[in-house]
C-alpha cells in the first residue's frame, strides 16, 4: 500500500547540510507516522469484519415461502444463526461484596434454543421473513415477548414515500405458548413520524449494537428489534429494558398504534 505524501515540506538543494539530530527526529517521525496509519488501517478493517451484516450472505432462495415471504415449513427459522451468538455470562464479585456482569461470546456456537424460542411467536403471527431476500424498501420489526403476557410485533416499512406500521397480537404468553392472532392492524403514516423513529434508531446506535440475546433474568420480556434494508439486515435482542434509547424506538411504535397499553405492562 502506498502511503500519502509526508506532510514535510521538500527540501531545499541548497540547504541540505542539516544536523545529524534533525534528520533522524523527521526519520522516526514517519516511521511513528507510517505505524499508526497501519494500526488504524487493520483497525478499520477487523471492525468491518466483526459487525459485517451485509444481506448477501443471508441471501436463500432455497426457503420455502408464500407469496408474502412467510415460511411455509414451521422449523424454518426467522432469523440467520449467525446473529444469534452464544453468550456466557460472569458474576464477578467486587470488593464491595456488589457484583458486576461480564459476558463473552463463545466463538463457533449458537444459540438456537433463542432462535427456536422467538421463530415459534413469529410463526404464530404468521410474519415474513426479513433476511432471506433483497427488498426496494427499508423495514424494522420489533418483537415483544413479555413472559405473562401477549406477544406482539410492531413492523415498520417505508417504500419511496410511502410509511405503512403493521401490528399484531397473539392470544397466548411470550413466556409459553404463542397462541392465536387476536388482533391485526395497519395504519398509514408520515414521514415526519418514519423520521422520528430513524432518528431513536439512530441514537440507540441500532446498527452497530452487540450481537445475541442480552439477558440476565428469567421472566422479564424480550426486545427484538430487526431492521432490513436493500444492503443490510441486522437482529438484536435486549432484556427488559426500561429507560434508554433502545427502549425509546421500540415504545414509540407502540405510541403510534390504538393499543392501550399501561406503563406496568411495559416491562
């Protein structure tokens, strides 16, 4: 690879009797230079490989779907293993006798009892796929699987100048069995509201989140949020969040339908 032009003006013919000390500080200067360029480089490229999330690769024309993208074999997943990561979780004890989290990804395993857990409910509800195809519209799809409660699925989907939301909720519990569709919608929206919600997307760092299931607790609920584009697609799963701005995208998909939902029931 060819680096740039020092930043060192040239020399002059005339003045090239400098002291020895100089020509060796300007030496080390772009070796030191030449390093950190590289660092970054191999920086840049390790971090493109480690949040890779290019649709190509998800790509199957193999899977069985109706004409609506939905699967037609129930064991179908919903989601690639890729972006469901193994995750081990440590309790460390601080001095304080308090205890703080640490969590690692176990390189080459999956967490299909997830996978299978959340394909189950969006079978159920009888949603399409999102990573199996390139699409000429851009899509975010968040799942909530609250443990007693009915789970329910927002979608988002913006084409050209059109905003559609989709929702829908299931007779049974996130925690247990998925029961039947109860209630399914659709509203047309603006695109002052589409950019609203790009713009709690934008904040919750949507794109760039960690992979796999974060979650230290059993009952609780699941957060899964899924976005899709003509290049990309993307699933993270948050536990029971509260506050923040993850929570912020997902609740305010929420606030654009007519459920009426309490604020304890936000969990």
């Amino acid at each position: 690879m060819r680096l740039p032009p020092s930043d060192f003006p040239a020399e002059n013919p005339r003045t090239q009797t400098r002291p020895f000390h100089t020509l060796t500080v300007r030496h080390n200067m772009n070796k030191t230079l030449r390093q950190i360029l590289s660092i970054g480089i191999l920086t840049l490229f390790l971090t493109q490989i480690g949040f890779s999330q290019s649709i190509e690769k998800f790509v199957d024309s193999t899977i069985k779907v109706d004409s609506l993208n939905v699967p037609t074999d129930l064991n179908q997943p919903y989601f690639p293993k890729e972006m469901f990561p193994e995750v081990s979780t440590d309790w460390i004890k601080k001095n304080d006798s308090s205890y703080t989290i640490k969590t690692k990804t176990i390189k080459g395993t999956y967490d299909e009892f997830v996978v299978d857990w959340y394909s189950k409910h969006l079978h159920a509800m009888k949603e399409p796929l999102l990573f199996n195809r390139k699409i000429d519209k851009e899509i975010y799809r968040f799942t909530w699987l609250r443990t007693f409660d009915k789970p329910m699925t927002f979608r988002f989907e913006k084409r050209n100048d059109r905003y559609i939301l989709y929702w829908k909720v299931l007779s049974g519990a996130g925690g247990y069995e998925p029961g039947e569709i109860e209630i399914e919608r659709l509203k047309i929206l603006t695109e002052k509201e589409w950019t609203e919600f790009i713009q709690l997307i934008g904040k919750s760092d949507f794109w760039n989140m960690d992979l796999g299931r974060s979650s230290i607790g059993t009952d609780g609920s699941e957060w899964i949020m899924e976005g899709v584009n003509q290049t990309n697609y993307r699933v993270i799963s948050i536990w029971s969040p509260s506050k923040g701005n993850f929570y912020n995208a997902c609740n305010y998909l929420i606030s654009l339908t007519n459920l009426k939902i309490s604020e304890k029931k936000k969990y």
